[in-house]
C-alpha cells in the first residue's frame, strides 16, 4: 500500500475513477455496432426516466473491495463509505490486514486527505484537481459515478442530442449520429467531448457509462452490474472502469454491504504532527 502514497498524493488514486493524465497516446479504434434509432424514447423522456430510477439516499454507509491495476501493477484494499447527500463523501481506507492507512472527505469545495502511512495531509480543491488532470470534475459527479446515477460531463458543451437502441439498451449520446455505423464517423479533435451512456431498457438505470476527449486522446469506460434492491432503489454492487490514456489503469469495485443510515458522522482531525503535502 506504501508504494500507492510513493507515486504520488493519494488521492489520484480516487480521482482515477474519474480519469488519467494528460497523454499523447492513441485512443483504440471505437468498436463497429449496428444502432438504431429511436422514435419513441425522446432525449428528454430518457432523461427523465434516468432520474426517477436513480438511486437516492440521504445518508448511505457502505463497505467495498477495491483493485487498482495500473499497467502490470495491482493495488487491493478495502474501503469504508459514508456520505451525505449533495454534501459529503467519506472514505476510509485499509489493506486487507484492516489497519486503516488513508482517510478522504469530499466536499463541494474541498477534497482532503490524510496519510496515516507517513503522516501527512493533503487539502485541495476540484479547481486545483481540475487543472492536474486536464478535466472539469465536480462533487455532483464523483457522485454520480459511484452511484451509477445520470450525469451529464459537461452541462454546456455536453448536451444530449440522441437516443439510439443497440441489443436491450438505450443509448443516450452527447454525439449526433446520422450513420448507423460510429466507426464510420472521422476523428474530428474540434469536437467536444463526447459521452455516452448506456441505459437499460427495462430498469432504466445505467449499465455503461463512456467519456471520450478525442482532443487529448482520454478515453474512460465504465460498466455496471449486480444491480440488488435497497433502501435507496437499484445499486451496482459492482463496477469496472478502464482507462485509456498515457497509462492504461482498471479500477474494480465490489460491494459487500450498502446501507441506509439515519444520520452518520464525519470524522476528519488532522493531529497536530501531521506535515502538509504541498
């Protein structure tokens, strides 16, 4: 676990749920599917539906096995999960030996870290974030994405303009196809970021998730499964997200317990003898 604090804050590791480093590397070619398009789902109804299924609790505890691979490297600790709706996420982490070695708080205004390994501290902001890894990331979606929730990547730029159907999913798209086959579409780096989510057509609750910056080369996917009932509706008790970019990086999360809480604590004390990370 030291070597994952070694490489860099430890808080990379979290955000790698959400993308990579700047890289120059060249994205695979997308995969040839037949869609087809819908004229009975409109990107709004979709929407809509996407959002009365989502899961939704106002206070959540959880507990996880996390794998990190990175290249031919493999990172796995277990995590313990709290949060508060639109407020916070707290997350504890431990080897598998269960002494805990990180703690993390998220905010919509701060993400704080403590590594208890070598007792330092880290206090930073998304827009610091944002500008390391070359991305708009907010709270709104780092929550999203744990819970497997609609998101749109960004609220401007990133507007949803079609609904196609491919096998038993609908596929929501910030792209408008007017070719069945999207490999046939030209790379074009003026574009912009392109996602796509992909919906199941009986649940409504998202099976796959993908982001792709053709300006930068970045591509991240995301799948969903094992979706079980709880308080909050639908949750993915396990999640897969590759990552395509200077350095290839899977992260796989596997839930054994989500559950609905009355109200939690948060507790986050940097001790007196903890050095900043600057």
């Amino acid at each position: 676990m030291s070597n994952l604090f070694n490489r860099g804050p430890f808080i990379i590791a979290i955000f790698l749920l959400l993308c990579a480093c700047k890289t120059q590397k060249k994205v695979a070619a997308p995969l040839v599917v037949d869609i087809k398009p819908m004229v009975n789902k409109s990107v709004q109804e979709l929407q809509e539906k996407l959002d009365s299924a989502s899961f939704d609790l106002n206070y959540l505890t959880a507990k996880a096995a996390v794998v990190v691979i990175q290249d031919s490297n493999e990172i796995s600790f277990n995590i313990s999960y709290r949060s508060k709706k639109d407020s916070i996420i707290w997350i504890s982490v431990s080897p598998l030996l269960g002494i805990e070695v990180a703690r993390l708080m998220i905010t919509a205004d701060s993400v704080k870290m403590l590594d208890k390994i070598h007792n330092k501290y880290e206090v930073t902001s998304f827009e610091s974030i944002n500008k390391m890894l070359q991305m708009k990331v907010n709270f709104e979606i780092v929550q999203a994405l744990l819970y497997g929730n609609f998101f749109a990547y960004k609220k401007n730029e990133n507007r949803f303009n079609s609904v196609y159907l491919e096998d038993k999913f609908y596929i929501l798209s910030s792209l408008n196809k007017k070719k069945l086959k999207r490999s046939l579409e030209d790379k074009d780096l003026n574009k912009p970021v392109i996602q796509d989510l992909y919906v199941n057509d009986s649940t409504y609750r998202i099976s796959r998730v993908q982001v792709e910056d053709q300006r930068i080369n970045k591509l991240l996917t995301t799948v969903y499964s094992d979706f079980r009932v709880t308080d909050g509706g639908l949750f993915p008790f396990k999640s897969t997200t590759k990552i395509v970019a200077e350095k290839n990086i899977e992260i796989r999360i596997e839930y054994g317990k989500v559950a609905k809480a009355e109200s939690l604590d948060f507790p986050f004390n940097i001790p007196n003898n903890y050095e900043r990370i600057r």
